[in-house]
C-alpha cells in the first residue's frame, strides 16, 4: 500500500473529527470568531466595495439558499460567501495566524455559514466544519513558512496567502458541512487548488482589490464543494505534486510536516491572534507604542523626531515607500502605514485602542496628523528580526525637542496567546462594530447566539437579522 498523499492526511482528518472530538478551548474559540467576523462584516455594509460587491453578486441571480450581511434577498451559496467574505476583510480587523501570517476566519467563517445555510446544518455541523476548516487553512500556510528566513514564502512571492490558503481551508469545511466522504473532500481540496488566487501589490501602492480576496476566496471554496459533490475530481497529489500546490505557489516543496504532525490532536485554532485595532497587523504595536508615549504625557507637539524598529520583512507593508506611508491620502492606505499607527496612538484611539472612526479619510488627511508622520522615520530592527514572526514587535525612539531620547518597546501582539482578548473584549469589539448598524437588543441577541454556537438548530437565524444592514443607504 502506498502512503497517503498529503490532502489525503487532511481528508481523513477532515473526515474522521467528530464535533464531540473538539476540545472545548477549540469550540469556544469558534463561537468569538464566528461573533468577531460578522461584527466586521457588519461594520463594513457601508463601504463603496461593499456596495460594490452587493451590487455584483445581486446581478448573478440563482438558486436563493443563504443570507449575506446587508443583501435583504437570500442569494445563491457561493454569493453569499462572497459578499460575506469580502465584508470581512475589507477593514483589516480580522484575525491572524501567526507565524503564518494569514487570516484565516474572513475565508473560512463566510464559506461555512454560507454552506450550513445551503444544507440546513445546525450549530454543532457548522462549528465542527469551520474548526476543520481553520486547521487546514493554517497548516498549508504554515506548510509556505520558511524558518530560516522567518518569513512567508507566499508573501516573499508577493502572493496573499490568506486568500490562496483561505479558499482551500473554506473549500474543506464546506465539504464537511455538506458531509462529504474522504474521497470527495480529496477531490475538493484538488479543485479548489486550482481557484486559489491572491496578489497583494495593493498593500504598498493602493488600490482596494484586496478587499475582493477573501470573498473570492469563499466563492471558490463553496464552488469547489459543490462541483466535487457533483463528480469532477481532483489529483490526490494536489499539493505535493510535481506540478501541485506547493510548486505553483512555493516553487519549492512545501512542509509536509507542518501539515501530518498532530494532526487531529493539537489544535492552532484557540491561538489564532484576534485584532483589538482596525489596521494592518503589523502596525498594532506601533498603536501600542505612540499610546505608550501619551500615557506618558508626552504630546505629538513634543515630538522632534520618531523612528520605529519594526522587522525588516514588515517594511515593504507599513514603510516602504515611506513618503507614501508618511501622507496617505485615505482611511484605507491609513491601515497599512507605520506612521499612521503611530498619530494614532498618540491622538488617542477609541474602541480597545484604535477604532475604525481613526481611519477615517479625513483624519488620515489632518495637519496636525501629518505634521507628526513626517518626523516619523519606519526602519529595521534587529531585535524585532529575532522575533518575527511570532510576534509583529516594534521599538519607538522618541527624540523630543527638548533633547530628551524616550524609547518604548512592544514586544508582543495584543489579541494573541501572550496577551489574549477575553469573550467580554471580543464582545465589546463586536458591539462597536455592529452598534451604529443595529438596535441594542439585536446585538445581545447575535451575541448570545454565537456565544451558544453549537445549540442553534438554523443557522439562517443567526444571518437572518443582518440582511437588513445598510439597504438604506444604497
């Protein structure tokens, strides 16, 4: 007998995991990712690509099986996991597997919703499928993690990992969700290769495409299900293949190990970093740092000059080209700017720390804001270096005009393992987010039911209230 082929390590997996077989640090984790990911989609029903994407996925008409955030007419499946899948990524809040470097619940939480909803799971099926989902997404990303380099070789390849890996871990908990076989969970993981997609050159120049990655990358994965449920297969070598996954996208082997080892018994699912900041992860702790010079009593008129030491492969994102990073001229190039993060932290953020109303066009626009971000210089740092990518560290050297050199170090991630958000703060991350868009009542009630996952007996009940979110205003 010849061994089995890496997707079919992760079909028998996928396959054999029962709900009961989940720790119950797994399940609860699902519930606040499931709550955190429609409070961003939520809070996202009112952007132009928002209202973009509604529009396009309206036009496609089909089979009315789910609902979508802000869509009031059911849509087809894989519609619905678009819309829902591009409002979930579209604010650079959405959760982060580190030392991958991916964002695994904006794919994988649409593409299961969407799926429960297609084939009338209930709430034990749906955490069951998106638990499976994550740890698949997280493992092959891991798989394209390079530890002599601490980096992503997708990203080294300017590749969005969280959309190519997202669109296989979604692909595979929607097979769950629709009770497919080991066989026919091969044969999606084996189409779903072929739709996994994502460049992110629109992180260092603009653009809002990458707003789109993880809707497609929803779409494809209930795409793929469906067409494996329906006959087409897929090769069992998909990813280790001679012209596989990892050759397309690596162009080297992938780390099968990072995909076999502990599999079914030790779960990345509960360590999965949640965002307490709107932003690119990598800024947070540039939020964490300017709020640290304000606590302080250091203000921005203060300031002569900043440098913040981040690591040297998270220039390219929040400071390269820095006369771009030191003037964005939206909210959304804001998101992905060093020394944004840090006006940010030092004008003093709402929300956990930094809320969506500080990336607004207008303030990323401000003198006083641009004044301080042009003393703002985003440099390498070698202590930062030997800790990425477990952590998105930084150094802040103040030098204030009054000579005096202030330094603050953020060494870890708030929102990860070291220092986690509990329920009650993803909750209250949720309720900011959805707060302007729904009545009180309503918000507790969308906590309560994701707080109580596994006892809904119709997922449609969850989505269902969200439908009306922001028609109004197209």
């Amino acid at each position: 007998m010849t061994d089995p082929t890496l997707a079919q390590h992760l079909a028998r997996f996928a396959a054999g995991i029962t709900f009961e077989d989940l720790p119950d640090a797994v399940v609860d984790s699902v519930g606040m990712r499931v709550l955190d990911t429609l409070g961003i989609a939520i809070a996202a029903t009112d952007l132009d690509t928002s209202r973009a994407a509604i529009a396009w996925a309206t036009e496609q008409g089909g089979a009315a099986k789910a609902f979508a955030v802000g869509v009031e007419a059911a849509l087809p499946g894989p519609m619905a996991a678009f819309v829902n899948g591009v409002l979930a990524h579209s604010l650079d809040f959405d959760d982060t597997h580190l030392p991958s470097i991916l964002h695994p619940s904006a794919t994988v939480v649409p593409a299961a919703l969407a799926a429960a909803q297609q084939h009338g799971a209930d709430g034990r099926t749906l955490v069951r499928g998106i638990a499976i989902g994550l740890e698949v997404c997280v493992r092959i990303g891991m798989a394209g993690f390079d530890p002599e380099t601490q980096n992503s070789v997708f990203f080294e390849h300017g590749q969005h990992a969280t959309s190519i890996c997202g669109a296989m871990g979604g692909a595979v908990a929607a097979a769950v969700i629709g009770g497919a076989s080991e066989a026919k969970i091969v044969d999606t993981l084996g189409i779903a290769a072929s739709m996994a997609s994502g460049i992110i050159e629109a992180n260092r120049t603009g653009g809002t495409v990458k707003r789109m990655h993880c809707g497609w990358a929803a779409h494809s994965a209930l795409a793929a299900a469906g067409l494996a449920r329906h006959g087409i297969t897929g090769p069992p070598t998909v990813l280790e293949g001679r012209f596989g996954f990892f050759e397309a996208w690596l162009h080297q082997p992938g780390r099968a190990s990072e995909i076999v080892d502990g599999l079914g018994t030790q779960w990345a699912v509960p360590n999965i970093f949640f965002k307490p900041y709107p932003a690119n992860h990598f800024t947070h702790a540039a939020v964490d740092a300017g709020a640290a010079l304000r606590n302080r009593g250091i203000a921005p008129s203060d300031v002569k000059k900043l440098v913040l030491g981040v690591p040297a492969a998270n220039l390219r994102t929040i400071g390269e080209p820095i006369e771009v990073k030191r003037t964005p001229t939206t909210g959304y190039m804001a998101q992905f700017s060093g020394p944004y993060a840090l006006a940010v932290g030092m004008f003093g953020g709402g929300g956990l720390g930094a809320a969506l109303e500080d990336y607004s066009d207008e303030l990323a626009n401000a003198e006083d804001r641009r004044a301080l971000m042009a003393k703002v210089d985003v440099v390498p740092d070698e202590r930062c270096d030997a800790i990425f990518p477990h952590q998105f560290p930084a150094v802040l050297t103040a030098t204030l005009t009054d000579g005096t050199t202030v330094v603050e170090e953020v060494l870890t991630t708030r929102g990860g393992p070291e220092r986690p958000l509990s329920f009650e703060e993803v909750s209250a991350k949720f309720r900011a987010n959805a707060a302007p868009f729904m009545s009180e009542l309503d918000v507790a009630q969308l906590a309560e039911r994701c707080h109580g996952l596994p006892d809904l007996t119709d997922i449609g009940t969850l989505l269902a209230p969200l439908t009306k979110i922001g028609t109004a205003t197209r």
